[in-house]
C-alpha cells in the first residue's frame, strides 16, 4: 500500500484509541485523547480501536465524505440517503462545541476507508497520508478567494503621511521616501 504525505500538519493519521473522559450528562458520546487534543467520539469506541484522526483545518476528499454518508444534507451526495452527518459541501474538519464540549478534531474508526477495497490490516499506527494509493483522503483546508463586485475597479489606497513638520528628523542617511 502507497502512503503519499503532501501537507504533513493536515494529513490523516492512523491512531489507537487508548484515554478516554466521560462527559457528564451524555449519553451517546465521549471524549479521547487523541495527540493531546481532546475529540468527541461515539460512546461505542473501545480502547484498542483502530482508526483515523484528522486534525483541525483539514479538508476531507468529497469522495471520502459521500462513501461514510458524512455531508449534512445527504441530496449533497451522501450513498446512503437515510444517513447525514455534520460535514458542509468544503468538508473542512473544524474545532466545534457539542453542548458545551469542545471537539478539536475528528475520528473515524479504520473500517471508514472499506469503500477502496484495499487491504486495511497492513496499515499501522502512526502512519500519515493524505493520499492512500493515489486516491486523495485530506488535504489541508483553504479559505475560498471572493470574487470582487466590481472586477474592473480597484481602488487605490491614498497615502498620506502622519508626520507632522519639524516634529520628527530624519537621520542622513534615511531614505526620504514616506509609505
């Protein structure tokens, strides 16, 4: 199996669930301790559990988010319609509250990867990647440039000097020219 690594801060890494903290007055989820980072996960996941951790301010691959039915909206594309998740159309991987609960990453147990048909076991913990045999999973999240509302005009900004005469003296050799 090919691990390509093309942004090292965002990429996926493979992780064992080892600390957990219960939160009180929930139910169906509790906190790990995933690289001093405390995530919000299912009341499910035992210790030992084999998964993926995804840092804050990654993006998830589109594909990665429709085959693990993980976009909020499933008409956005998730495989099965009955199933949503919490991702917005970017699948940008954000520090968020549940409750009152803070969730500074995101989980998922290894089996989420089963839809490229690769053979998951010889992957081991502490492998990184963004891309696992060519196929993209992360990649490092970047804000959308806004377009203009007038293409065509830019404004220029004026400038005008702060020094007010015989207040401030320039050394010799300092260059006149004011920014």
């Amino acid at each position: 199996m090919k691990l390509e690594v093309t942004t090292e801060n965002y990429a996926a890494i493979v992780v064992e669930l080892d600390t957990f903290v219960n939160l009180p007055k929930m139910n169906t989820i509790k906190h790990a301790i995933i690289f001093n980072n405390s995530v919000i996960i299912s009341k499910d996941a035992v210790k030992g559990e084999i998964g993926l951790f995804f840092p804050a301010e990654t993006c998830l691959d589109p594909e990665f988010l429709k085959h693990n039915n993980l976009y909020r909206k499933a008409e956005w594309g998730n495989v099965n319609p009955d199933k949503t998740g919490f991702f917005e159309l970017h699948g940008r991987v954000r520090t968020c509250k549940f409750q009152k609960f803070l969730s500074e990453g995101f989980y998922m147990p290894i089996s989420c990867l089963d839809y490229l048909g690769l053979d998951l076991s010889t992957l081991s913990v502490g492998d990184t990647f963004n891309l696992l045999n060519g196929t993209p999973i992360c990649k490092k999240y970047t804000v959308p440039k806004k377009e203009s509302t007038q293409p065509n005009k830019q404004k220029a900004a004026k400038k005008h000097s702060r020094l007010v005469d015989n207040q401030f003296r320039f050394h010799f050799d300092t260059s006149l020219r004011v920014a």
